[in-house]
C-alpha cells in the first residue's frame, strides 16, 4: 500500500482499499487531468457518503456510472461537488441533465455576490456565502465562491 499511496500521491486509508482495485487505475490512466486522490475520494468515500447520508442502495452503483460521471468531470463540464448528486440519479436511475450541473462562470457568481451584498446588506460572511451555495452547489467549489466573496466582505 506505501508504494500505491506513493505512485497516486493518496491517502494510507484510500490506498489500503484500492489496492488491486482495476477500476481506480484504470480511470487514473483514462482521465489524466483529475487527480487520483479525486478518483480514489470518488470510488471510496463518496459510495459511503451516499449510503449514510442518503440511505440509497450503493449497490446500484455500477463501474460506469463512475466512468461517465469522472468523464463529465474531466471534460470541465460539471464541477467535483455534482459528483454525488450524479451518482444518486444513476443509483434512482433518473435521467442526468447535464444543464442541471453545468458550471458557472466566475464573472456570473461575481455579478450575483454584488447583486447579494446590494439587496441584503449588512450580513456576516458566512450568512452570504450559504445563500450563495445554496444556488451554485454542485455547481462551483465552494473555495472560488469564498475566495471571491472575500474581495467584497471585509
């Protein structure tokens, strides 16, 4: 496991469960642009957050939801927070609208934060930033929204 937590730069507690797992390695090969340590996050702990936090049969789960959902991701078409609502469609097998997960541009999220502190003045910053991911998760990393709220709140 030291030499596979190594090679893919991941976590003793992801390595120890991918070790001879064909598909982690296969899907590092495959999407070069993701990091492994997404990948491994992806296989492992997000099944796992899914079946706690949702009570959905992970079961349903099938190697190619994960292929078509880390091809999505390496293709910039969603962001790596849609990842778990992605994996929950496919285990209610409801059908995937792309446009449902497709990202924002910053310069939007921008004009909206401005648009925010406008309407609602006066609120802490993280009053505004769970306005904020309430409509962009799944959608933006939360850490670009921070990031760009924090050159207006001070």
């Amino acid at each position: 496991t030291e030499e596979f937590e190594g090679k893919y730069k991941i976590a003793k507690e992801l390595a120890k469960e991918l070790v001879g797992n064909e598909l982690f390695e296969e899907l590092v090969k495959k999407y070069n642009k993701l990091e492994p340590q997404l990948i491994a996050h992806a296989l492992i702990n997000i099944p796992k957050e899914i079946k706690t936090r949702f009570k959905e049969d992970i079961s349903k789960i099938e190697n190619k939801h994960f292929d078509e959902i880390l091809d999505y991701l390496n293709k910039g078409i969603i962001a790596k927070e849609a990842i778990i609502d992605l994996l929950i469609k496919k285990i209610r097998n409801e059908k995937i609208k792309l446009e449902e997960f497709a990202g924002v541009s910053l310069k939007e999220i921008e004009a909206d934060i401005k648009k925010l502190l406008n309407e609602k003045k006066g609120l802490n910053i993280g009053a505004y930033m769970g306005v904020l991911m309430g409509k962009y998760r799944g959608k933006v990393d939360g850490k670009k929204i921070m990031e760009l709220l924090r050159k207006y709140v001070k």
